[in-house]
C-alpha cells in the first residue's frame, strides 16, 4: 500500500516552480504524482490552480470537486471552484460555491471579492456592492477590491466614502 503522502521535497519542488510561474513544470510534476497518490488534497489543489491559470477550467473544475469531496470543509476549495464555475460562465453553481466558502470562512476576503464579481456579471448590484464592502471589511490586501469598491461607491453618488477607497 503507497504512503498517504507524497514525499515533502517533490511537493516543495512543485509549489516552488507553481510560484515562479513555472507552471508547465509544477504541473508535469504533479503529475508524476497523482495517479500513486490520487487522493492527496494539495496534488488535486494545485493540478486545479494550474490547469485555471492555462484557460482549461473543465480539468480544472474536475480537480477540484475531487480536492472538494476529500475535505468538504476547505473554504479554499470552494473559492477554487467557484472561480472555475465563473470562468464557464455556470454563474449560480459559482454564486453557490462562493456562499459556501463564505459559510465556511466568514472571514474569506477573497471569497467575497468574487462573489461581487460574479453578482456584478449577473447584473445584481445591489448584491454585489454588499459582497465588495464585505471583501474589504476582511482586511483583504487586494487593491482590486479597494478600487472596485470605490467606483461602486462613486457610481451611488457617494464621493467622499470612494475616495477612502480609491
């Protein structure tokens, strides 16, 4: 029977060629290693990272729904989906994974910051405003959701609150 884990150093190996960008690389390694070692939740995590950071969010989204099904409670890993379900335009399976990773980490600064993305798509900017005032209230350090954040509130006439965010 194969160990649980794959050993450390291949995974730092992986992890560091994925934060250099170097994702042809991380992803050949990666998958060296999924098929002993199907069930190990940073292999299927990354394989999804990657494969949407290449544009193939079908793989992508399989990944992971599998990382998803091993830990149910890994808010990351609904955002990761949620993103996925995004980039193939299904906006209420997107909406429901966001919520969920929210469920999970109220706190999730990213996760809100995607979910007023996705409610913007939908049109629901009432919604979405909610979701960026909450991605900011999280002490996200995404600039993005600063500025979002104030042009939404510019948009509402509110000029003085978005220039505190902009």
């Amino acid at each position: 029977m194969p160990d649980i884990q794959p050993p450390q150093e291949i995974l730092k190996e992986i992890l560091s060629h994925f934060n250099q960008d170097n994702f042809l690389k991380a992803e050949t390694l990666a998958n060296t290693l999924i098929e002993e070692y199907s069930n190990n939740i940073f292999l299927l995590k990354i394989l999804g990272v990657i494969n949407a950071k290449q544009g193939k969010f079908n793989e992508a989204l399989e990944y992971n729904k599998r990382a998803i099904s091993l830990n149910v409670e890994d808010s990351e890993g609904y955002n990761n989906l949620g993103l996925c379900y995004k980039n193939l335009n299904l906006i209420e399976d997107s909406i429901d994974a966001f919520k969920e990773a929210i469920r999970l980490n109220s706190s999730y600064a990213d996760a809100y910051y995607n979910l007023s993305n996705v409610y913007e798509m939908q049109g629901n900017y009432n919604y979405s405003f909610e979701a960026n005032l909450q991605a900011v209230t999280h002490n996200t350090k995404n600039i993005k959701a600063y500025v979002q954040l104030g042009n939404k509130m510019m948009t509402r006439g509110r000029n003085e609150d978005a220039l505190t965010h902009l």
